[in-house]
C-alpha cells in the first residue's frame, strides 16, 4: 500500500482516455497517496469512458471537458478548478496527438499541418496549461508530463511524434527556469513501450517492445503501475530538489549503445 504521502494535496489530471492510458496508472497511484483529483476529457467521444473510470474514487469527483488546443477551453477548465480547489499541487500532462498518416512511413513525407498539430497539441499544451495552473500553485507544485525515448534516438515510425516530444522536453527545462522561483518543478517521465491504445497506433509496436525485452539490461520495458510510483515519487516532497529532468522508467534501455 502507498503511503499517504500525497495527503492533502490536489492534482489535476490531463489525458486519461481509458484503463490502459499511462494518466490512468498515475492517477490511481496519486490517488491511492493521498491526493483529491480532478480530470478533463477531451471531447464527448470521450466522456463516458473517463467518468466510469473515475467513478471508482467517488461520485463527486470532478470531471471538466478540456480541449487543450483551445487557449479559451484551458481558461474555462481552470476557473471551474478554482470552484472546486483554491489551490493545486500537481498537475499530470500525458496528452499526445498526430495524424495516423504521419506515424506511418518515412518522417520526410510528414506534412506541415501534421507537424503544426503534432507540436500544437504534444507540445505546446503543456505550457499553456502551465500557464494556467501556476497562479493556483500557491504553495508550490509538481508538474509531470510524459516522453518517450523517441525525442533522443530515432525510433522508425515514430516520426514527427519524437520530434514533438523533443520539444516537449526543451518546453519542460524553460518552464523549470520559468517556475523555479514559485517553487514550481516541472518533470518528464520517459516512459518504455507499454501496451497503451495510443501505442497500438504506432506501425511496429509488438516488435519494439519484444526488443525492449532482448536489449534492456532488466530484459523488459516497464508496466503502468511502475510509472504510477515514479509520478508519486516526482509529486512528493522526496522530489522537492528534481526539476527540469527527464527521469527514464523503461528497464534501463535508454544506457544502452548496441
């Protein structure tokens, strides 16, 4: 059982779409440490998916529509947080989006509008949110989005994605800059393949993650419940020093040059 160590704190919860998302596996671990959630769902497709899961801490868990490639929907989003909460602790952004035709074939071919959304939305949204929840981090905050090796290394197929979440690294190290003196740590986890239905998406995914299991020296990736521990660890006090990092939850793939 995880310690309470989250207690008192509230966290807001970007990208969760179903069971098997990466936001989900940190929710529940936040949850389970102590903190008061609440959650945005990306459009009414999704809605019923997340307010079944959510369900299961209590149905008066806050639950707001967010699409985050709209600046006035992210300041709608806030203001019905601030209804709820005066303040948040921790925010979680593992949201993440380009066009399936630019996750296909070669990364030469991907379009301008591809690229644009792939940055708007994997990328840009992590700032903008940023900008929102820092007034309400009264006391200082904990803010985690999720990466992939795919930004360091080229990863085939994963094209105009590792670019994107590059960007979103480098976003990470200037909002550490930016927020450090609110006492505001901005964090990615760089997470190995996990069977997520946004994984599926990528063309050769089996494969990579079976070369996960040849090549990484613990012989795996990582499973959801490991990289819910590590957002607890990067939303606890235990962090208080730890901003502007990537930290790698993949089974050590990431040290390896052969």
């Amino acid at each position: 059982m995880t310690p309470q160590v989250l207690a008192g704190k509230t966290g807001v919860v970007f990208g969760v779409a179903n069971k098997r998302s990466i936001a989900w596996a940190i929710a529940k671990a936040w949850a389970a440490a102590g903190a008061r959630l609440i959650f945005n769902y990306q459009g009414e497709r999704l809605k019923e998916n997340v307010e079944e899961l959510v369900g299961e801490f209590g149905e008066q868990t806050p639950l707001f529509p967010c699409d985050v490639s709209s600046d006035d929907e992210i300041k709608s989003f806030f203001e019905k947080v601030r209804g709820q909460s005066e303040h948040v602790d921790l925010m979680l952004h593992s949201l993440a989006f380009a066009p399936k035709e630019a996750l296909e074939g070669d990364f030469l071919s991907t379009t301008r509008e591809a690229f644009r959304t792939a940055h708007d939305i994997s990328a840009y949204s992590l700032v903008a949110l940023a900008r929102d929840v820092a007034p309400l981090m009264t006391n200082g905050g904990s803010i985690v989005a999720m990466t992939y090796y795919g930004s360091k290394k080229v990863v085939p197929h994963y094209n105009v994605m590792g670019v994107a979440k590059a960007s979103l690294e480098a976003s990470t190290r200037y909002l550490a800059y930016d927020l450090g003196p609110k006492k505001i740590r901005v964090n990615c986890i760089s997470a190995g393949p996990v069977n997520t239905l946004a994984a599926r998406g990528i063309s050769g995914f089996m494969s990579m993650l079976k070369h996960y299991q040849e090549r990484a020296p613990l012989k795996r990736s990582c499973d959801p419940a490991e990289l819910g521990e590590t957002g607890v660890f990067l939303a606890s006090d235990g962090a208080a020093a730890i901003t502007g990092q990537v930290i790698y939850v993949d089974g050590g793939y990431q040290i390896m040059g052969m």
